[in-house]
C-alpha cells in the first residue's frame, strides 16, 4: 500500500532543509558524547604531532 502526499515545492524543500539539519544536530550530539567519554580526539595524534614538528 502506498500512500501519497501532495505539497508545494518550497514545503517539501524546507522538509528537507530541516531533516538534513537535524541529522547535522544528531551527529553533533554524538561526537560532543564520544569526546565527552574519552572516546575520540580533536585531532589525531599523527596529526598534532605533525604540527608540533613543523
């Protein structure tokens, strides 16, 4: 069974404007955790190491 749903472009566009908006937020929220609970890093250390080196 399929249902249908008619809207004007510019609805539909903010409707998808607002899903990928969230989902930034989410992705947000879960890396702000993972750093939160020591399970990630700002850099790499090859990184930071590299720009400490020079």
């Amino acid at each position: 069974m399929y249902q249908v749903v008619i809207s004007k472009n510019n609805k539909f566009q903010q409707l998808l404007s607002d899903a990928e908006m969230f989902q930034d937020i989410r992705d947000f929220d879960l890396a702000q955790a993972k750093l939160a609970r020591g399970e990630d890093e700002l850099l790499p250390l090859s990184v930071a190491q590299a720009i400490l080196d020079g």
